[in-house]
C-alpha cells in the first residue's frame, strides 16, 4: 500500500528522529560536496509498514501481522526478511568500529 498510515505515537517518534536524522545526512553529504537530492533522499524512506514490523518484532505471528495490511504476504516476507539483513549488517559494522 502506498498510503501512509496512521502510527502510534511509540512509532512516530522515532519516524520523526529518523527523519531529522537523514536530514542531517543530506545537509552534511551535500557539504561534502557529493551529489544528494535531499527531497529524493528524504522520500526513500517508506515508513510505509512500520506498523506491522514493530508488531511482528514484539512477537505476532505472521498470519496476524497479514491482516494488518493490504500488502500482499510475500512483500511482507519480503520486507521483513531485508530488515533483518540490514540488523544483521549494522550489528556486525558496530562490532568492527
């Protein structure tokens, strides 16, 4: 679904400091004289099932967090399983730093 939901206000304040936080990133990465759409990079973060990963993380099962959404079940799958790997990844670049 392309229509951004509503969110708890547990997850939109984070959604807000991910926001400041990649506005932070384009202002410096433009600084740095390298090549940011700020509007573009802004817009590539889709909140869009943010809801039902944060319900799936706390222990839903898979057929629960389905009927959350519209999305079909192998984006889900999908999206949950990318997450995971960029976890996986941003833990094992904090245990090299």
């Amino acid at each position: 679904s392309s229509e951004m939901p509503k969110l708890t206000e547990q997850l939109a304040g984070p959604l807000r400091q991910m926001q400041e936080c990649a506005k932070r990133i384009a202002k410096v990465s433009a600084e740095a004289k390298l090549e940011i759409d700020e509007e573009t990079y802004l817009s590539s973060f889709k909140p869009h099932l943010m809801d039902v990963v944060y319900t799936w993380a706390t222990g839903a099962t898979f057929a629960h967090i389905c009927k959350m959404t519209d999305v079909f079940e192998g984006m889900v799958k999908f999206c949950t399983h990318i997450f995971l790997s960029d976890i996986r990844n941003i833990l094992r670049m904090a245990l090299i730093y």
